[in-house]
DNA sequence: CGCGCAATTGACACGTCTCAATTCGAGTGG
DNA sequence: CCACTCGAATTGAGACGTGTCAATTGCGCG
C-alpha cells in the first residue's frame, strides 16, 4: 500500500463518523489495481470512496477472479464483516486514480459498547447489502451473459446518474475497465465485449470511446435483465436516512 | 399455506426468542413444495426449522429459479430482511414433511426500541449470512459445475454431520431433491447428476438410494472446490455464541 | 507520429442445456 | 410378497452458448 497519504482533518471524513464531532481520517490516492487489503488481513480500517472505484473480489487459486461489488464515490466499505479478518481483498479499479478516506476502526466484535443508533444504522446495512448480494446471486446463477450486461448497465445507471432517469438518457461514464466489468459478471471479457457490441449494433446503447454508455432503448434493458438487476433500492455502503422509526 | 397447525408453549420455541421466558409459536407441519410466504409478502413471522428443509428463493417471470439457500433443522430464518415485505420466497424442500415453529414478528424497522444485544446479535447474523452469500458469489459466478458439487457436497457433510469429520467418512442423507440441489448450485437437473456419476465412478463420494451420500476422499472434493465452499464457519441462521466481548 | 496496453474480432473447442428415452425407487393394490 | 404405477433420477444425442487463444483494431499518452 504505497498510496499517497494526506492527513485531513473533517470535511468528508465527517461522514465516515457518524457522530457528532471532528474525525480524523488519512485521505489515500491510489494508483489503478493499488491493493487496499487483502482477503486474510487483519481489519482495521473503515473507508470511504471519494472519487474513482473500488473492486472487492475473491480469487482462486487458478487466478480465476468474481468481484463481489464495486464502491462508487460515497460509499463506504471495510465495516461490514463479522471476522477479525476479512474475507476478500479490495483493490482500486478507478481507471485514473481512486481517492479514499480511510480511518482506524476496530474489529467487529469489540463494538458492543456503541450506542444502539449506530447499531440499528449498521445492521440495516448489513441487510441492505445482503438484499443486493442475493440478487446477484441470482444474475450469476440463472441469467444468460446478455441478461447479466442489461442488469449491469441498468445497476450502473441508477448509482451513477440517478434515480428515475429523465426522459432523455443521461450518458454516464463506465469508472472500470472491461475486465473488472466481466469478473463482476462472471464471464469473460471477450464475450462481455460481443455483448455489448451486440448492443450498439441493435441500437439499445450508445457508446463512445469505450466508456461512456447512454441508454437509448430503457425498456429492452428492463425485458432483458428480467427484473433481476440488483439495486430496486439502496446502494452498497451508501449512508441512507434512517426509516422513521417508533 | 394449509399446514397443519398446533399451538405449542416452549420446548424449541424458546430458542427463538432469544430471551429468557415462555414464548408462544405455532408448530406447522408442511408437505413438500408447500409455500411459506412468497417474494413480496409482508413480513410478519419468524420460522425455525425442526425437521425437513426449506428453500429460500428468487424467480424469473420464465420459470427459472435460483435457491439462496436452505434452511435445515436448527437454522431461523424469516427476520434476516431489511423492507417490509419479503426479498425472496420460502417453501418446504423437505423429502417428505417439514416442520417449522413459527412466531410472529414485526418488520424490521420497527425494531428500534429492542435491547443492545438482541441487536448486537441480529447484526452479526446479517454479517454472517453476507459472508456466506458473498462466497456463493464465488461459487455461481466462477466455479465450473463439478466444482460447485464438490464445493455443495463438502457444505452439506459439514452441516448434517458437523464439524471436523471424523477419519472414517460419516455417511449423510441430503434431505432435498435433485432439481434443488440444481437450483441451488446454478445448474441444471441432468448437468448435475452427470457430475454426481462422475464422482461415483471415480469412487470420490459412494451413493446408495439417490439420498445417501458418503464422502470417500475428501482430499479430492476440496481440491476440487478450489476452497470455495462456503460455510468454512457458520450456519445461516444457526444460533451460535456470541463473540467475548468487551 | 508512434508506442503500448486495452478492447474487439475471429475461429474453434468445450461445457452445459435441451429434449427425449430409459431406468430407478417408493408406494399401492392384488 | 410380488407386480404395477407414477414420478424422480439417469442416460443419450445433438444444439447452443461461452471459453480459449490468437490476431487485429482502437485509444491514450509520450
């Protein structure tokens, strides 16, 4: 982990906290597949996305990769594993550079002590992105490559640009490359490539210099992925108001 | 849902409370497929299963299915969701009948006002669930379909018979059927009976009456699965010790 | 302008799905 | 106790989708 590190104090790293005060927190930028952790080590540090991406995977011995989730700018990760050490690796997948705020956090089990909002608040999480990593469950088991893609842009376009897109497709800007995109998909490169050409040729998508997509034809995403695209809701560590509680 | 019902004090039932006290829950007594809720439902009960199998599941509008998991004698399940209405749908899986003990249960969100560690204890649960899906993420996404049998058949010796199985082969009977086995591992009915011959052949596990399965060289169904499989540690909602904490 | 890596395209092999036929096993009735 | 029956499980043949490997194209950067 050679990132360049900044101290700073407040500002975004407020959020990570979710207490009142001031909160210390290093601000990372990492270079393209610069590791932040790996599956095995020892938890102790809570991020947060600022800019770029960030891919939380599992391999296999063979070299055979599934990324379990991408963190956007917003999200926070590290926070959501039971163990004292974590269960897959994470790694910046920004194309450019990737900004993070990391701060110092302890192992799970020692949190009893933390008042009951920030518990409630955490295990909402915890069910939210079990929700999400269900749904996936059932993209990577039962949808076609071609059904995965159309779930995929369609999860990429709501965290990206938005709820309920406007009448006119906003273009967005894949932050990935096409590899990370196949091993989130389970498929290959190769083929995640003619499928998405198949897309453009069929005038469904529009894209340009590889990256950025627009969704031209909404409706023959939706039909394709089967209603089976993750994220109807919440994003992965994405902070949420509470639902109004009694 | 036309299970027989039988009004029950205690016994099992005040393992789900997880308080000290007497409990109320409804024995139901459920034949094969029969379902319990169904995805959208409104969530109102909590099941533990006493004997027999359930499915949780995800289906497409075209009949495919994906199962999330099972639920076997001893597992809870039913308050691990987020929303007001459920994510998947639930069904007896069990050969021939499946019991539950049911209580009722308020969403989620209205969950506030309950003690720290019930929801210290609710929080871990959810993480264990997630890690466990995460890994199936794995296991759909990058393992090959006789992989995922070793990887399925590896699970399941660990959760009927148990932990560090001993050097003679505990033989286990796997309370569901085929078709389950199929959509629970992303395959199809035929693709995985092929494998299961395939290990016979190769004297890797022995099965005799179609359920019965002996595990011969563990050795070769863990290279096999890569060390995939999930449930390295716990059960889905299997009760299990907290953590000391501080 | 040209280097270098990522993305695309093509040809082919292989794994899994599909559909149909057969066998197996549990339960029933003679 | 043994035939019969029905559904589940297995087996086989062929089609289709995806993986593999290599060649080509495209894009960003010096």
């Amino acid at each position: 982990m050679n990132a360049q590190v900044t101290a700073a104090y407040n500002g975004h790293a407020a959020s990570l906290s979710h207490r009142r005060g001031l909160v210390l927190a290093r601000r990372l930028t990492c270079r393209t597949d610069e590791p932040l952790f790996h599956e095995g080590d020892a938890i102790d540090h809570r991020y947060e996305v600022v800019s770029g991406a960030v891919r939380a995977c599992k391999l296999l011995p063979d070299g055979r990769r599934q990324i379990l989730e991408f963190y956007l700018p917003g999200d926070v990760f590290g926070d959501d594993e039971l163990d004292t050490c974590h269960g897959f690796s994470a790694e910046a997948a920004g194309i450019d550079e990737t900004v993070l705020l990391q701060t110092r956090q302890r192992p799970m089990a020692a949190h009893t002590a933390v008042d009951p909002e920030t518990m409630l608040r955490m295990r909402d999480q915890a069910l939210r992105s079990l929700d999400m990593t269900r749904s996936r469950l059932l993209i990577l088991g039962r949808l076609e490559a071609p059904e995965r893609l159309a779930a995929f842009l369609l999860e990429m376009e709501l965290r990206l640009v938005g709820r309920p897109p406007a009448r006119e497709a906003t273009p967005f800007v894949l932050p990935i490359s096409r590899r990370d995109a196949a091993d989130y998909l389970g498929i290959t490169p190769e083929t995640l490539s003619r499928c998405i050409q198949d897309l453009r040729r069929r005038a469904v998508i529009d894209v340009v210099r590889q990256r950025q997509v627009t969704i031209l034809d909404r409706r023959t995403l939706v039909d394709m992925s089967c209603g089976a695209a993750a994220f109807s809701g919440g994003c992965p560590g994405h902070a949420q108001r509470l639902p109004a509680v009694a």
